[in-house]
C-alpha cells in the first residue's frame, strides 16, 4: 500500500493557520454545485432525480427469470447461476449504500422455453433492434404465465450460457420507448444476462447501475484496439466492471441518495478553504453519533454543466482491492451522454503507474494524491492540496478556488 506512512496531522491546528475566502456551505438538490439534469442519456445531473427509474433507496424487488432454448440442453442449473450474482450483487450495494438500500432477489428456479433456437436470434453486443425486440417480447411472453410482473422493480432474463447462440459480449441493459407490457407493468428496460459460467466480476452490479440511471464511464475505442479503461481506470463500477476500486464515486452516491446533503460541501466561491473527508467506503459506525453526518464529498464548481469533485478513497467497502490510497479527484459534465466520458479521473502522479499486474489501467491506478502532495487543476483555476490525516484516518484537504497557476 502507497503512503501508508502518511503523517497524522492536528484538525484544529489547520483550522486555526488557515484564511476561508467564500466557505463551503452543505447543498441541497437544487444548491450551487448540484448540476442540473439535460437531455443526454444518463445525465449526471443531480439537480434532480429521473422518476423513469427506480431509486436504489429502501428495497427494491428484482425478478430473475431463466431462458432455455430448444437447440441446446443446459449443462447448468438456475440455482448455480443465482449464486454466480446473488448475494454478491446485493451485497455490494448494501455496502456502498451504507446499508440504505435493499435488493431483494426473487429468481424463478426453473427453465423457461423461448420458442426459436438460440441461434435464430443472431445474438451479440451490437444486436439487431428487431431481432432483440423480438427475442425480449418472446421472453416476457413465454414467462407471463408463471410470473406476475407487477409486483417487481426490476426483472433480469439469464439466457442458458452454453446455448451456440449465446454471445457474453450481449449482457446489458435494454431500454424502451415504448415499454412492454405484463400483468398490468410498464416494463421499461430489461436487464439481458448472456454471461458464461461463472460470469465476469461484478458484471451484473454494473448492469444494476444503468438501472439506476448511471452512465457508462468506460471508453469504447473504435475498432478492435484500444483501451476501454483510459477514462476513469479502476475507480467506480461504471468505468470497469474489473476495477480494483469498483466503490461508486460519490457523485454517483449523492445521485443515488446515499449521501445526504449534509455529507456533501460545495465550493462555489473564490478563495481557500479545508476539508475533512472520511474514505467513500468507509461504513458507518454503529453508536457512534455523527457518523453519517461525516463529509465524503467535495464539489467544486466549475461551469454551468461542470464540476471537479474530490473523495477520499481508502481500502474499505467495496474497495479493498485497491493499490493507492489517497484523494481523489475528477471532473464531472452533466452535458455528456453514458460513454461519451461524463466523468474523468484527474492523474494526481502523470508520471508513474500503479498495481501493473492487477489493475485495469495502471497509468490511474495511483491517481489519488497523499498527504503533503498538491494537483493543479489549471483549466479550472482550482487547486487541491493534501494537508495530511486526523488522528482518526480521515483526509484533510485544502482547496483553492482561484489561483492563477
């Protein structure tokens, strides 16, 4: 682990030598750093929330339906392919949730019979509009009378992974503009599960979050070369469902409701102020009061649609992969459609690269800034400074909003 040696410095001692120019202020949905929701697919707009999906707060209450195919007897069974996801799928999101949401799996433990073959459908990742509806109404049909559609959030159909026509590549989320109908639900997207067996990691978490309306984070390069993860590399699940770092940002958890408010401090005006951010996967502390009350996220605006944002991320939650524990810092656009890099991870150490065995992209995998180091955000005329670590772990952060460097 990078800087764990980092020196432990006096809160009250920053406080005191420190000159606040414009403070931060806790924002509300409609505050000065929360941007406002446009027309792009997955907004990141938090200004607020999209009533056409399902907010991940309370419990929600997902189907799993299982599809066969009459050109091929499956060599597994509904129970396994459950616990390819399940609870682990859950389990991530009570984690990044802190425990505030709930997803409830209800899987139909039996095979359900498309009516073509497997390979009749020409299944891939850039599939044939008419060809997927037609498999997706066919699905929804065949389960119609064995399942109520009504009484459930989200519905995921896991087709037999070693049917021929079955490509991994395929899994996603699949949106409608004009939505299936079932039991009296308006299904409006579907998630679609081709993995083999046993899946890719947190693959069906991340097809979870475009539920959720999260975007894509990922670069997908034209052709067959490039590099998928040169955006945000390890950091969030939405960029790399491989990730090291797969906590969602806290962007993404103030989107979602996980972070109140009050967690969250808005930087808005020019001048200096500090910081002190406990690690995004942190949880809470039972009996401790205050706990959910800590700051996670600082937010810098930047623009009408923009904004850097800055988080702590250390080796807790879903996190405890990661090789470089430190600040975080990235650029958010509310302007910028799912995959088109509405979120970008700011390179605090350009000149080196971390974890080069297991990490994703290791030209970010040590991104994060430690203590007694500063980024320079130029374009921005924002600078985040590390001033070093509580006696209690947490981060102590300077930033500058308005320096001419």
């Amino acid at each position: 682990m990078r800087r764990t040696g980092a020196v432990l410095t006096s809160l009250s001692a920053l406080i005191a030598t420190t000159v606040v120019a414009g403070p931060a202020a806790a924002v509300g949905r409609g505050g000065p750093c929360a941007l406002p929701r446009t027309g792009v697919h997955h907004s990141e707009g938090l200004d607020r929330w999209n009533d056409a999906y399902p907010r991940p707060l309370g419990r929600l209450d997902a189907l799993m339906l299982f599809l066969s195919f009459p050109d091929s007897t499956p060599y597994t069974t509904p129970g396994q392919l459950v616990d390819d996801h399940f609870p682990d799928t859950a389990n991530f999101f009570r984690r990044a949730s802190y425990g505030q949401f709930e997803l409830r799996l209800h899987p139909l433990r039996r095979w359900i019979t498309m009516p073509e073959k497997s390979t009749d459908y020409a299944i891939r990742r850039d599939w044939d509009p008419g060809r997927r509806t037609t498999y997706l109404r066919q699905a929804v049909a065949a389960a119609d009378p064995k399942v109520d559609f009504s009484r459930y959030d989200l519905v995921y159909l896991v087709a037999d992974p070693d049917a021929p026509g079955i490509d991994a590549d395929a899994t996603k989320v699949v949106n409608f503009d004009q939505p299936l109908r079932a039991d009296g639900a308006a299904l409006r997207r579907l998630v679609t599960v081709f993995e083999n067996h046993p899946p890719d990691q947190h693959v069906l978490a991340h097809e979870t979050g475009h539920v959720f309306d999260l975007p894509d984070l990922y670069r997908r390069p034209s052709g067959s070369g490039g590099d998928w993860d040169t955006r945000v590399g390890d950091w969030d699940l939405m960029g790399s469902q491989f990730g090291l770092a797969p906590e969602p940002f806290g962007w993404h958890k103030w989107k979602m409701g996980w972070l109140a408010d009050r967690q969250v401090q808005c930087v808005h005006r020019q001048g200096t102020t500090v910081h002190v951010l406990e690690s995004m996967g942190a949880p809470l502390t039972p009996g401790v009061p205050g706990s959910d009350t800590r700051t996670r996220l600082v937010v810098v605006r930047t623009g009408p649609t923009s904004a850097l944002a800055i988080e702590a991320r250390g080796t807790h939650g879903n996190d405890t992969g990661l090789c470089t524990e430190g600040v975080l810092v990235y650029r958010v656009r509310s302007d910028v459609a799912s995959g088109e890099g509405p979120v970008r991870v700011l390179d605090g150490h350009p000149d080196s690269e971390g974890c080069p065995v297991g990490s994703v992209y290791p030209k970010l995998a040590d991104a994060p800034l430690g203590a007694g180091e500063s980024l320079a955000v130029r374009e921005d005329g924002v600078r985040v400074t590390v001033r070093g670590r509580t006696t209690g772990g947490a981060w102590t952060v300077q930033v500058t909003n308005g320096t001419d460097e």
